[in-house]
C-alpha cells in the first residue's frame, strides 16, 4: 500500500468520530431531548437521510481507497479517487443538511445544488475506480 493510500486511509477514519457524535445529536434530537429544537418531518427526515449517507460513503470511500491501490492509477485519475470518494461523503450528506436548514422548512431549499455536486463527484469516483480495475 503507498503512502498516499494509507494517509487518505487515516483521514477518512479519523471522521468517523464525527459521524458518531452526528448519530448521537440526532438521536437527542429524534427523541424529543432538546426540546428548544423543533424540526418538521422534513427535516427530521433529511437529517436521517444526510447521516445514514455519511456513514455508508465513508465506508465506500476505505473500500475504494484500498481498490484504487489494486488498480493501480496514477496522476490525475488516482487523485480523482483518493479525494472524490471522502469528497462526496462530504457533499452528498452536507447537501442533505444543508436543503433543510430554515425554521419550518417543509421542502429542500436552493442549498439542494449541494448534494447533486456531490452525486456527480461520487459519479466521477465510481467511473475512474471501476475503469481502472477493469483496464488493470
């Protein structure tokens, strides 16, 4: 395993401690514990959503890591998956957050733009990893 894989490897572990605290305020929060908080079903549901893709992004972003050192990119293109994966996790969570801020929000709000940037980012990991394999 290179350098660049095991480094990218640690910071994308190193997250997961925040994606834990994100589970436990939004479990304070579904359970009614901090009740100066109210959120529509919208809301909660967004909340639910950005989080659940947090954690199953992260845990793609190590597994594509670990295959992007099996197939063996260069430049660009290894670049393109050591970053774009953890990017998207980013992205696509903080874009389903971000749609929902706002007092008595009901539907997403112009901040959507951020969870599609991160769907084409995931989208352009995907693509160069899956090529890469298939081409190695």
């Amino acid at each position: 395993m290179t350098k660049h894989t095991r480094t990218a490897c640690g910071i994308v572990l190193i997250t997961v401690p925040a994606i834990e605290y994100g589970g436990y305020f939004l479990l304070e929060i579904l359970s009614g514990s901090i009740p100066d908080l109210v959120l529509t079903e919208f809301q909660k549901s967004m909340f639910r959503a950005g989080h659940a893709h947090a954690g199953v992004l992260v845990i793609l972003s190590l597994v594509a890591i670990i295959l992007s050192y099996h197939a063996r990119l260069a430049g660009f293109w290894k670049w393109m998956v050591l970053v774009g994966f953890p990017s998207s996790a980013v992205l696509v969570s903080g874009g389903f957050f971000a749609a929902a801020i706002g007092t008595g929000a009901t539907q997403p709000n112009h901040l959507i733009f951020i969870l599609f940037i991160g769907v084409f980012v995931l989208t352009a990991a995907l693509l160069t990893l899956g090529i890469g394999l298939i081409k190695k």
